[in-house]
C-alpha cells in the first residue's frame, strides 16, 4: 500500500506502508531527536539514484547537527553522478528542516511532522569542477529494536566544469534510499 506524505515545501514522498498492513506511527521528532538517531546512533542512508547505479557504492553519513538550526555536517561515500566522479569520501555541509505537524489548535497533519533536508558537495582539482546538490524529504517508518527504518527521496541538481568547456548541467537526477546502521 502507497501512502504519500506532503512537506510545506511543496515536496512529496511516497512511503511504502508495513506490508502486514499496520498503520504507520506519526513521529514528531525534534532535532535533538534526528541528531541521536543519525549522529549517536550512527544510523546513515545508503542512496540510490532510481536504479541507474550501484547503491551499496552511495551513502551520507552524518557528522554533527546543530540542534537548533539544523544545520549539519557529514560526508557521502563515493557519489554516483554523472560524469562519473572518482569514488572517494565528499565531506557535506547541509540542513535539515523539521515542519511541525502540530499547532496550538490541533494537528496540523495526521502524519505527524515533515522533514526537509538539503546537502551539498564539491570536488575540484587542478581543471575540473564537479559539485552537487541534493534537496529532498525524510519519512520515518518506525522502530525494528534499536534502528529507526525510514527512507529519503528528491532532486539532485548537479554540474561539471573542465579547462576550456563551459559548465555542463547534469539535473535534474532523482534519488531515494532507505536509512540502515
């Protein structure tokens, strides 16, 4: 069963519910929350750019959030965009934005709060130029023990410059993958 959960930001995310056909919990994390799950929990997302690449070659590992405005640090592991870059570590800087599903008069939204995230990375040498950045949308699909499972989905805008050619725009790329420790 396919539910869709739509962020402030005009961004949605399809979530495949439990397929024993329970309800999904609404989560209402803060980001004190988020940062125990990625940060102290070591939990990371291993990306998929819809099937076009190796995923198990992909993933952001988070480093540090700031707990009040969201921003945060990590690294993604081997980027696959084209034109292919060399798989290495990219260190990323980014922010992650937690839409409250509640107000004073109620919920806001039956499915708890929304949560955006945007990272970015760049790699440069002497000639050549490639950067990336990713905007997207978070969904929290409950606890299995100790993980947390959810999964990730958006846009990924990205460009190429080298000596003599001008940029070249590769977007935009979708990607999705699914949190795991």
């Amino acid at each position: 069963m396919l539910k869709r959960s739509c962020l402030a930001a005009g961004l949605y995310l399809a979530v495949l519910a439990d397929p024993a056909g329970a309800q999904v919990v609404p989560y209402y994390f803060s980001l004190a929350d988020l940062e125990k799950i990625f940060v102290e929990n070591k939990q990371y997302f291993v990306l998929d750019d819809e099937g076009f690449d190796d995923a198990s070659f992909n993933h952001l590992h988070f480093t540090t959030i700031d707990t009040t405005t969201g921003a945060f640090t990590g690294a993604i592991w081997a980027p696959e965009l084209l034109p292919a870059a060399a798989q290495q570590v990219i260190p990323v800087t980014g922010k992650l934005t937690v839409h409250q599903g509640t107000s004073a008069n109620g919920p806001l939204s039956q499915g708890g709060n929304h949560y955006e995230i945007e990272f970015s990375w760049t790699i440069s040498s002497i000639c050549n130029t490639n950067t990336a950045s990713y905007h997207g949308a978070i969904a929290f699909l409950g606890y299995q023990g100790a993980k947390m499972r959810g999964t990730i989905a958006g846009k990924i805008t990205s460009n190429y410059s080298a000596c003599g050619i001008s940029t070249l725009p590769y977007s935009p790329q979708p990607f999705s993958g699914v949190l795991t420790k």
